[in-house]
C-alpha cells in the first residue's frame, strides 16, 4: 500500500493536478477536516539543513487546515486552496497536492497515542508522541517540514 501511495505522489508531482475529477474551486460550504499548530519546522536543501522551534506566534502564522466540499473534494484551505487527495496507508492518512501533502496518523491511531499506549505497542506501529502531523512543502531540490500537533479533534 505505501508503494501504491508513492506512485500516487510521483504521478501528482509528474502531472499536475489537472487528471484529478476535482473542481479548481470548492464548493461555498465545506468542513475542516484537518487542522494542525507546528511547533518545529526543518528547511532542506542540497547544502542546507536548518531546524528551529517555532514560537506561538510563528506556530499560530504556519498553522495547517485541510477542508472538505459537499461533493468530497480536498482542499489545502492554508495554502492557496489547492486540490488535494485523501490516501490511506497502514496507520496514516495523507492528504497529497501538487505542491506538497500533510501527513497524519488516523483518528483510532492518534486517539491511541494520545491515551498513552504501551511504549511497546507505540514502536511497533511506528508511533513518535512528539509530533501528530507533518506538512511537506516541495521546492526546488528541497524542501520544507513542519511538524506539530493536530487541534481538529
């Protein structure tokens, strides 16, 4: 299934979103089915690698929100609206687009992590109880991550 979700990344990034049934626009009404506070951000590049802590403000400013119109359509509501596809894979659900895709662990998963799960149990689902979310923003022969917690449950 994760190679089946790569290839999907691959084929978004190859071709753009234009293949997808989506509508450029979302419908007037929709609901946020994701939204997450980053409290650390990583910058990589060919000769750079930069990690910081952000501050609440600066976590308040990068904050992540994916919605959903009424006919089931993705939306990253915090970065230009841009369409966006919903995979599922093992414990985590990633929302994919053009430009980048947010990854997350799935509800049962996260609600398991949060009651504090046997360390045990935790490794072997690959569980980390630092972060509940990354957001991945391609650029050029780099990129940028930020990981923090989800605020949407």
């Amino acid at each position: 299934m994760a190679v089946l979700a790569r290839v999907l990344l691959l084929i978004i990034f190859a071709f753009g979103s234009s293949w997808l049934s989506v509508e450029s626009e979302p419908s007037p009404q929709y609901t946020v089915v994701f939204e997450g506070y980053p409290t650390k951000k990583v910058e990589t590049g060919p000769d750079v690698l930069m990690e910081r802590s952000l501050s609440p403000e600066e976590s308040d400013e990068f904050a992540v929100r994916i919605v959903v119109d009424q006919e089931g359509n993705y939306f990253w509501a915090s970065r230009e609206m841009k369409p966006m596809v919903k995979v599922l894979s093992g414990s985590y659900v990633t929302y994919a687009a053009t430009s980048g895709y947010v990854r997350t662990y799935m509800d049962d998963v996260l609600d398991m992590a949060r009651a504090g799960i046997d360390s045990t149990v935790a490794s072997i689902m690959g569980l980390d109880h630092s972060y509940e979310y990354v957001e991945h923003l391609y650029i050029f022969f780099g990129g940028i991550n930020y990981y923090g917690e989800r605020r949407d449950r």
